[in-house]
C-alpha cells in the first residue's frame, strides 16, 4: 500500500549530543522532513540545537514531544539504556521512529519494541552506520554470502568516565562500537548466528571500571546457520595507524574483499575463472542517504532500510558475547520463534 502523504513529514529530536548533530543534518538535508522540535534533558543543548538547526521549539520533556500530532518521526539518539522506554512511548504516541544503536541493551526490551512497533503499525528504522557506507554496499553487492569473515573494532585510549563505560546507561564498548560488528557480520553472511564462543572480560582495565560486569574486550567465534564462520575483535588495547578503528576482512569461496579506512574504502579481489589471475579493485563509493530511506518506507508502507529485526539480533549477539565471556562456555544463539517465521 502506497500513503497519501505528500507533505513533509514532522520530525524532532530527543537527544542532542555529538550524534544527534548528525541526525540534525539528515533532517535539515531532506526536503521531505520539516524539523520542528529539539529535546534533551540538557536544556541548554535542546536550546543550541534549535538555534543552529531552527524548527519550532526546544524542550527538556519528551513528553511534549510525544504529544505533538504534527510530529510524525521521532529520531532518538540518547544514551543506550532509554532506548526502550523511549521508543515505546513513541510507538505509543504513534509516531515513526528512527533509533540509535543499540535497538536496546537486552533482548527482550528488543522484543518489547518490536510488539509496539506492530501494534501502532508505524517504522523503525535501526542506526547501524556501517550499512549505509557506499563501500560496504558495495562488497555486499558483488560478494556472495560470506562464508569466512573477520571483523575488529580496535580503540585508542579511552575516558572511562564517558557514559557510554557506564552500566545501564552504556554498557560499555560492547553497546557503544561492538555491536555494529555483531550486525555487519550477521549482514554480510546473510544468516542468523547459532553459536558464539568469546573470551575476554577487564582485560585492559582490570579492576578500573565502574562494574565487574562492563567488558572492555571480546576475541570470539561465530557460527551461522549456513555453516559460514567469522571471527570478531573488539578493544581499546591500542588504535593502529595501518588498519584504522575499524577493518573488515570477507571472503565467500571465491572472491575477498576488505574494508577499510572507517568502512568508507572497500578492496576487492577477484580470480579471473579460467587462469586463475587475480584482479583487484578499491574504491570508495559515497554513503547513502539516510532519513530518505525511512520516509519512502513509510510513504510505500515497505520494511525501512535497516527494520527492527537486525537490531533484535545483533543484541541477543551481545548478549551470546558477553554470556560466553562470563561463563567460558560456548551459547548457542536462539531467535524469538516469531521471528523465524
């Protein structure tokens, strides 16, 4: 079903820190979207935000947000544990929501959006960054399903203070920055995962975090359902000048291809079918625009570019990943029922 909709759509923001900055200039840059509010619990940021970004108004309440009819989309970027509460309220309210990774920092708040979502007919679409890069596109579309992978997330030194090393506000690095491995590897072997093996804990900050249950580094094994395997790298033991932040290693029988340079430079090599030789390419394609996505998904009333299922995914790998750390054993991964159907 096509909406009727051809006016702009409403939108506003709840959360303006450095990630909502962006999500500000999505909006702004999409001339199907009227910016008409700004919310943080920081008033003096809702009120930087909407002096810079203009719109109607700013306010600390999200709940003016939420009662706003001529807010249609509501973009949520604030820290990881108010994902969930936030995004039922929107549902609630009735809106379209666009949320920052993590979809929420456990399974079942995953699962508690999801229903809402179902419930008020309306569009999540999921942040995860790296697929909306030209480059990763662009291994996704001339590779097959990967069958082997590596994937590593590799910081610098880190603030512990930050929020995002706190416990039930951000989780850790795993929330912050490993969750977009546990996505990209599910993506890019087109397969739900059934087993992780992991290891690690406090391993480059024993005793220096502000809960034993903060992990600040992951070397894990990922089975899919396919049979394909990855292996995933997270820590702030040291940031490398040659592989960058982030590198990304995948190979499906045939062709590999690596991406690089912050995912926005993709390599790939391809053997020629009857010599044998070998050809590589790299190029860096732009990234895609993103509020776009999610208003022809709700203007064509499709699943948005990155829909609330992957986002349920990648944290029940989270939370394989950090069972299998604590415990030392190896979790199979297990999918809601529903969700396989």
């Amino acid at each position: 079903m096509t909406s009727s909709h051809d006016q702009p759509f409403g939108w506003a923001l709840i959360g303006c820190g450095s990630v909502g900055n962006s999500h500000s200039r999505w909006a702004v840059a999409t001339p199907d979207i009227e910016v008409h509010a700004f919310c943080d619990i920081n008033e003096e940021a809702a009120g930087s935000y909407y002096e810079q970004f203009e719109g109607r108004y700013y306010t600390t309440d999200a709940e003016r947000i939420f009662a706003d009819d001529e807010i249609e989309i509501v973009t949520i970027a604030t820290t990881h544990g108010t994902h969930a509460e936030l995004a039922l309220a929107a549902f609630e309210a009735g809106k379209h929501v666009y949320l920052e990774k993590p979809m929420a920092m456990t399974s079942a708040d995953c699962m508690r959006i999801y229903h809402a979502m179902q419930a008020a007919g309306k569009k999540l679409m999921i942040n995860f960054s790296i697929r909306f890069s030209g480059a990763t596109r662009a291994i996704k579309s001339r590779l097959q399903p990967a069958k082997v992978s590596h994937a590593q997330v590799m910081l610098g030194r880190e603030d512990l203070t930050r929020w995002q090393w706190l416990p039930g506000i951000g989780g850790g690095p795993l929330f912050d920055v490993g969750v977009h491995l546990a996505d990209l590897l599910c993506w890019m072997h087109d397969s739900p995962p059934v087993e992780i093996s992991a290891t690690g804990g406090q391993v480059t900050h024993p005793g220096q975090l502000a809960s034993p249950d903060i992990i600040d580094t992951v070397a894990a094994n990922i089975r899919f359902a396919n049979g394909s395997v990855a292996t995933y790298l997270m820590s702030d033991a040291g940031f490398s000048e040659k592989l960058t932040k982030w590198f990304f290693t995948f190979n499906d029988g045939q062709q590999s291809a690596v991406l690089d340079k912050h995912f926005s430079r993709a390599t790939i090599t391809t053997p020629d079918p009857v010599s044998g030789e070998l050809t590589t390419e790299s190029y860096s394609p732009p990234f895609i625009e993103r509020m776009p996505l999610l208003v022809d998904a709700i203007r064509n009333d499709t699943d948005p570019y990155v829909p609330a299922y992957p986002g349920i995914v990648a944290t029940l790998v989270l939370e394989s990943l950090i069972a299998s750390v604590h415990s030392g054993q190896p979790q199979k991964v297990e999918l809601p029922a529903e969700l396989n159907a």
